[in-house]
C-alpha cells in the first residue's frame, strides 16, 4: 500500500506566469516576478512536509525561442534570486541546478556552482532547479559523459545512464505536477520521471498555494502505482 507515503521526488512544471499576467493587464515578466514568489512559497512547504527533494522547472531548452527581453528578464529573476541566497527557513537546504550551463553568463555559473558547494553538506530537502534544462538533452548529455568516461557503450545499464543524468544521486520522480491546464511534460525529467504519477492542477503558478500541493500529494497517495506488477 503506497497510501499515507510521501512522494521522495516531487517535480513541479511552474507554467501559466504569462497567462495569469495577461488575465491582469500585466507585461508577461509581471507574471514571472509573481511565479517566483510562488517558488519560494512551495519549497517552504516542502520544507514543511519533510519532501527530500523537489524539482522546480525554471527554464526549458526550447524557452530560448522566446522574445530576448523576457528571457533576459527571466534571467535576472534567477539571477537575483543567486544573490539573494537562501533564507532562515530555507537553510538546511541542499541546492542543485539541472540543465546545460554551457549558454550562461560566467557570473551565474559562478554563483550556481557557490550555492551548490556551500549546500552539499547540508541534510535538508534537496531543491533543485531545472535552467536550460531539456529531457532529451538530459539523456543525450549523460551518454557523450559515459563515452567521454571511457564507458563501453555496448555494456550500457539504466543505472549507469541515471548516475551520468544531471540528476545523478537523487531518487526518481515519485510525483509530477503540472498546474495552467496544460497536459503535457514538455520535455521535463522525461527518464526520472518514467514511472512518475502526473497531477495536472488548473490552477495558474503565480496562483500555486500550499493547499494545491496539498491536494496534489493527497492524490499522488491515492493512485495504486504498479510499475508495471499486480
Ligand atoms: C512558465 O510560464 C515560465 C516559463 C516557461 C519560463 P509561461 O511563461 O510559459 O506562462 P504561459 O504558459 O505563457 O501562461
Ligand atoms: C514548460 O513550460 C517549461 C517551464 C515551465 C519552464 P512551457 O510554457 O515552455 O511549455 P509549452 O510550450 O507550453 O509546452
Ligand atoms: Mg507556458
């Protein structure tokens, strides 16, 4: 029986900033502003709730075909939100970023690689942030860092894939939320998330509460996950 356990991973797609700006007469940053806000608010409550790891969906490989001023704003937001650092509540936090760093400026790579270390040793929820991440680009980086290891490629498992994914080291994702509407993944944690029970919430991010995590993980405990037995 999986009722009353908690997702280990929970992923959370964090789409619908520009409608709910939209809805509000608002410049699409206006959302973006607003959905991070609405980030710091949900990893407070995993904190709460003890979650030992959330995936936070910032920034796509694909979100590059948006106009430059709101990917440039959307990479101050992420850059504030490096110097701003974690918070009291915030610090037995273990950072991570996930995603290809390679088109990112030399200071954000910095500060992500400071947070990182000066979180590692920390024994809280682990927060980890999905910038310039993609799925496929996820496996396909994890195979050229097999190959590059000096890996026989014929003698390939799933493990060695999953230990060579940005994600090496944490659990899969038990739980996937998605809120806007949307049904679909868009190219998030497409292998951790292979076995993964998708929630999709109408709620907009910016308008992402608590009590909406609350609900996702009430369903999450009430789906029977077969992975595939009886
Ligand atoms: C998610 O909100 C944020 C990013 C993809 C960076 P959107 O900007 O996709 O919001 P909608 O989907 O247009 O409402
Ligand atoms: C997914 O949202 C990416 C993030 C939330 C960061 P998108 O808004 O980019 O996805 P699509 O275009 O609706 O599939
Ligand atoms: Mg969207």
């Amino acid at each position: 029986m999986e009722s009353g356990v908690l997702p280990r991973h929970i992923g959370i797609i964090m789409d619908g900033n520009g409608r709910w700006a939209k809805k509000r007469l608002l410049p699409r940053t206006a959302g973006h502003v607003q959905g991070a806000k609405a980030f710091r608010k949900c990893l407070r409550h995993c904190i709460d709730l003890g979650i030992e790891c959330v995936t936070f969906y910032a920034f796509s490989t694909e979100n590059w075909k948006r106009p430059k001023d709101e990917v440039d704003a959307i990479m101050k937001l992420f850059s504030d939100y490096l110097d701003e650092g974690l918070d009291m509540y915030e610090k037995d936090v273990v950072m991570r970023f996930i995603g290809d760093r390679t088109p990112l400026s030399e200071s954000l790579k910095q500060r992500m690689e400071k947070l990182e270390r000066e979180t590692a040793g920390n024994s809280g929820t682990t927060c980890c942030l999905a910038v310039n991440y993609g799925g496929r680009d996820d496996i396909l980086h994890a195979v050229k860092t097999l190959s590059e290891r000096g890996e026989d490629i014929s003698a390939l498992t799933e493990d060695s894939i999953s230990s060579a994914l940005y994600t090496a080291g944490l659990p899969d994702v038990d739980l996937l939320i998605r809120p806007s509407g949307e049904q679909r993944i868009s190219n998030f944690l497409i292998w951790q998330a292979a076995y993964a029970e998708y929630v999709f919430m109408d709620v907009l991010w910016p308008d992402f509460t608590e009590k909406d995590l609350d609900t996702a993980i009430e369903i999450f405990e009430g789906r029977n996950r077969r992975f595939g037995g009886l």
